[in-house]
C-alpha cells in the first residue's frame, strides 16, 4: 500500500475509532513513516550522547536490497510478513520452505503481531507501534502472494489490467510490461515485478506467479477486507487503552463512504489519490466530530518532520561525520519513540514469533 492508505485511510480509521485528531495524526504518521525511515546506524550528539538507530525501509534499487540479511531484516518483517500459508503455529503448508514466507492476509503469524501490539498499549511509544503494526497488517493484503526475499516466486508474467486496457498510450504498456521483466529478471524480490498494480486500490489485475498459477486479483476487495481488519486493530488497541470495549465492527455509514472512495479515486498518481482522501475525510459525512483547526499533514523529511524536530536537520541522509544538538526532549520526540517502536518490531517478529511457526529470519 501506499500514503493514500498507509497515512490517509489509517488516520480516518484512528478517528472514526475514538482516537482524536493528535492521536490520530501520531498513529497515520508511524505507518507511513514505516516506508520513510531509510536511515540507518549512530546518530552523535555534540555531548558525547548516541543514538543507534535501524531502517524499517529500502529504496527499490538500494544495493541493500541484493544483501540476503538486510532483506530478512527489514522487508521481512516490516513489509512481506511470512504468512506461515495461513496455517497455525507447528503446522506447515505443502511444498518447500519459501511458502511458509509468502504473506498471507491477517495471517497467524500477523495475529501473533497485532497481540504483542497491544501489549505495549501502556508504553511511551504505544501509538507508534500501533501505527508500524498497521503498516505491516495492511501489506499482508496488498502483498499477498509475495515473499520479502529474491527467488521466482515471485515471478510475474502475462501481467493483465485494467490500466492496459484502458490506457489508449500503448507505447506505455509496452514500457511497463518491458519494466516488469526486467525487474523480475534482475531482483526477483517482493512484488517489484509486478510494478505498482498491488499498490492501486482501484485496480483489478492478473498474472501467472512463479509456480506457473494464474493468479486473479480484485484490489477493491482487498482493500475493503483490509480496512476492517485493521479498524477492528484500532479500535482493539484504543480499548485496551481506555479500559471498555469500544466497537470492533466498521459504522455501515464509513464503511460505505470507504468502499465508494476506494472504487472513485483511480488516479495513477498517488499524490493526488491521497488529496483527494483527505479532502473525503474533511468534507464527507464520516461518524466522527471534526475537531477545530483539524489537518490531516504528513512531512516525511525537512522542516516540520519527526526527524528536524528531534535533530533540527533538513538532511534526507545523514552522514558518519555529521554531529547533531542534543536536547532533552530528544528522549521524548516522536521520531525517537518511532526508532524505538521498529527496533522492539523487529525483534519480537525476528525472535519471538516466526521462531514459533519454524521460521529463522535472523
């Protein structure tokens, strides 16, 4: 998924919850900063203070990404949770070791996430970890089928979509179709191959995997499936926090609104599928009151982001020698808290839970 859904919907789905629009805003910031956090190791202050900090992402062409480890370590656990082929702990689909790693909607091992979620519900960085959780949840819709590491599973050919059809700039078919091999030929990793057709709510697509299947998807339902699932997520988690049940079922009235907006806004252009959510949540008849001044703003990098606000740095990289201002508050900032959240992620999806369904990711 991407920031239409990953910050957007996850923020209408915090507020329609009962969190409010601050809480909401930290939540929908985690998630999306999930796919922004490309930074990674120390972090020096100019008192002698460090910091040492993980990546929870790649950039598509990262050298990292040809690194069989740093796949395990980040795509694994923050992107294509291994689904286990839906089965339990200690039961094992049919075929080789790579189905246990093929993700799987709300799957057991995504289960197994959502609960120790929600163990930290009293902690500092509680909503960050609610919102790196719902990064991971969704994408066990999107990406479904994939794997996080480089092998012909995920193959894809003869893609089909919508878009080819009805696209009448054919020489942009052709480029896309000649991308996606050639992706596919030289990375075999994730869904890179089959380029951005997971990633439309929109789009209804096909392709033949790597185990020659033809595979038939219908994103609109899965992106609808989703949006449940990670409600009932919220609102579990926001109960937890207040200490009374608090509905798990989706209003009727948003869930509606949801679906119209998922099949209505079919704009290639993310940027503009994502303007076009925030205006809905602002504008359209949702069930929760609308606070004053309310905005909807996510600033991955530069002024106003987590990052300057912790460090006071425009930089999108930082550099071994650069050297940073401590302050305080730096223990208590929202981009520190976020680190802190994917670091406990990671090792409890690493070291506690894919153990349990005989998988070794680190």
């Amino acid at each position: 998924m991407q920031i239409d859904f990953h910050h957007g919907v996850i923020y209408l789905l915090s507020r329609i919850a009962g969190f409010n629009a601050e809480q909401s805003s930290k939540i929908a910031y985690a998630s999306q900063y999930v796919d922004d956090a490309t930074n990674s190791g120390i972090i020096k202050f100019n008192n002698g203070a460090r910091y040492s900090r993980i990546s929870s992402a790649h950039k598509v062409f990262d050298l990292r990404n040809f690194n069989s480890l740093f796949n395990l370590q980040v795509w694994t656990p923050f992107h294509f949770l291994p689904g286990n082929g839906g089965l339990k702990a200690g039961e094992n689909p049919d075929g080789k070791f790579i189905n246990k790693l093929v993700c799987t909607p709300d799957s057991y091992p995504a289960k197994d996430m959502v609960e120790l979620c929600l163990n930290d519900a009293d902690k500092p960085y509680a909503l960050h970890r609610l919102g790196i959780t719902l990064h991971v949840l969704a994408d066990t819709f999107s990406h479904k089928g994939f794997a996080g590491v480089s092998h012909r599973i995920n193959d894809v050919e003869e893609l089909n979509s919508e878009l080819f059809s009805f696209r009448k700039n054919k020489f942009k078919n052709t480029l896309e179709r000649i991308t996606s091999v050639f992706v596919d030929n030289l990375m075999p990793l994730g869904h890179g191959a089959a380029l951005k057709y997971p990633e439309y709510p929109f789009q209804k697509w096909d392709y033949i995997n790597g185990l020659g299947q033809k595979v038939v998807r219908d994103n609109p339902a899965i992106y609808m499936e989703a949006s449940k699932v990670l409600y009932r997520t919220i609102a579990r988690f926001n109960a937890r926090i207040l200490g009374r049940s608090v509905q798990e079922k989706l209003p009727e009235k948003d869930l509606k609104l949801i679906e119209k907006n998922i099949n209505g806004f079919r704009d290639e252009d993310v940027e503009l599928r994502y303007e076009c959510w925030k205006k809905s949540i602002m504008e359209d008849d949702f069930s929760f009151e609308k606070e004053e001044n309310e905005q909807i703003e996510y600033i991955a990098k530069g002024v106003g982001s987590w990052k300057h606000k912790a460090l006071n740095t425009e930089k999108e990289k930082d550099n071994e020698s650069d050297f940073f201002e401590y302050k305080p508050d730096f223990l208590t900032s929202n981009w520190k808290c976020f680190h802190v959240a994917i670091q406990k992620h990671r090792l409890e999806i690493l070291h506690d839970i894919l153990p349990k369904y005989g998988i070794c990711g680190a």
